[in-house]
C-alpha cells in the first residue's frame, strides 16, 4: 500500500486518480446534458478545487464562463459555522445567471450552504453545486449536491488538491488519514 508523511500524520493511498478522472467524466456527462440551451456561470472554489475545475472544464470544452472565488470556513465548538469571503463574487457577476460552484469537498456543508444562500440573495436564477467529493455521514446542513464526483465515509484525505495545513494539494491520487 503506498503511503505518504505529510507534517505529523501519516496517509495511504485511497482512490486512484483513475477512479477520480473516471467519476470526473461522467459529472461532465451530466452538466452538459442539463446545461444544454443555457448559458451558465461557473464558479470554482479556489484553493482546494483547483484540479478538479481543470479536468471538470477541459472535459466540459466549450463556450463557458468561469470565474473564482474564495471562502475559508471557521468552525468554533458550536454547530454553526461561519464563513469568511477571501475572494468574493461581485454581486452583478451572478445577476439573473445559472451558477455552477465547483468545490472539491462537502463536508459540513456549511461553506457550501452559506455561499449557495448568498448567491440565490445576489440575484442568482439558479444555484447548483458540483462537488468532487462528498461525506453525507458528517453533512449538518440541508444540502444537496447536484453532481457528486465520489461519496466517501467520513475520513480526513489529502491530494487532488486537497491539503493537510496546505501540504498533499500536489498529489495527483488522494490519501486517507492513517489513525
Ligand atoms: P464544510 O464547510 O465543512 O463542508 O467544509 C468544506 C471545506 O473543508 C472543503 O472545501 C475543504 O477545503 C475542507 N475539507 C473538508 N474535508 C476535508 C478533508 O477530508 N481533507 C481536506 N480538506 C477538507
Ligand atoms: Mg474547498
């Protein structure tokens, strides 16, 4: 089993880049299909997405919008969550548009939900999220992805993007957390 040090912890390989390409391509599938005859705005959620809103839009290869945002998540020991925008939308961007974020991971839910809620203020027609990754056991808003790339359990993973304090992003497999 391939495994990699990153910091104090130790992870081993967990979904190939195969598997990550492979649910990739059919997210694609699905955005075309439903975005035929409209004009959506896609917005990816820097950092962690970066690869993913790569290999998602090549595959997309046509006359899209997409553009980027930022948001970093503060969880204190209560339930909520609060948001801070790092990079926001400029409200007329998203006025009267479809928009598509491209987020690497659900987990909470709680990014996610307040940016979605924010846009639909800003004027937004419709809100989708496609999500790379998702763990519906540690969801704690009422939120549906609507394209999901690949659910997981509950499990801490780096690579594809995704870091353990900034170190893993590089990695073209993602990793799970060894306990
Ligand atoms: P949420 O608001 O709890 O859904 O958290 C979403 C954000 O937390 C994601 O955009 C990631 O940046 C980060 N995150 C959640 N789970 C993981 C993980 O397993 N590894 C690395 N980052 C994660
Ligand atoms: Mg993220």
């Amino acid at each position: 089993m391939k495994k990699i040090c990153l910091k104090d912890k130790e992870f081993e390989l967990f979904i190939p880049e195969k598997e990550v390409l492979a649910a990739i391509e059919r997210i694609a599938v699905e955005i075309k299909r439903d975005m035929d005859g409209k004009n959506p705005l896609f917005v990816g959620v820097l950092n962690g997405a970066f690869m993913f809103i790569a290999d998602l839009m090549r595959r997309l290869d046509g006359s899209y919008e997409l553009t980027f945002a930022r948001y970093s998540s503060y969880r204190g020991t209560s339930s909520t969550g609060t948001v801070k925008e790092i990079l926001p939308l400029h409200p007329t961007d998203v006025e009267g548009r479809t928009v598509i974020l491209l987020e690497d991971i659900v987990d909470s839910g709680f990014t996610m939900s307040y940016v979605m809620s924010k846009l639909r203020e800003q004027g937004a027609a419709e809100v989708k999220l496609a999500t790379m990754l998702f763990k519906p056991d540690a969801l704690k808003c009422d939120l549906k992805p609507d394209y999901v790339g690949i659910e997981i359990p509950n499990e801490f993973i780096v690579g594809y993007g995704l870091d353990y304090d900034e170190m893993g992003r590089a990695y073209r497999d993602i990793y799970k957390i060894v306990e």
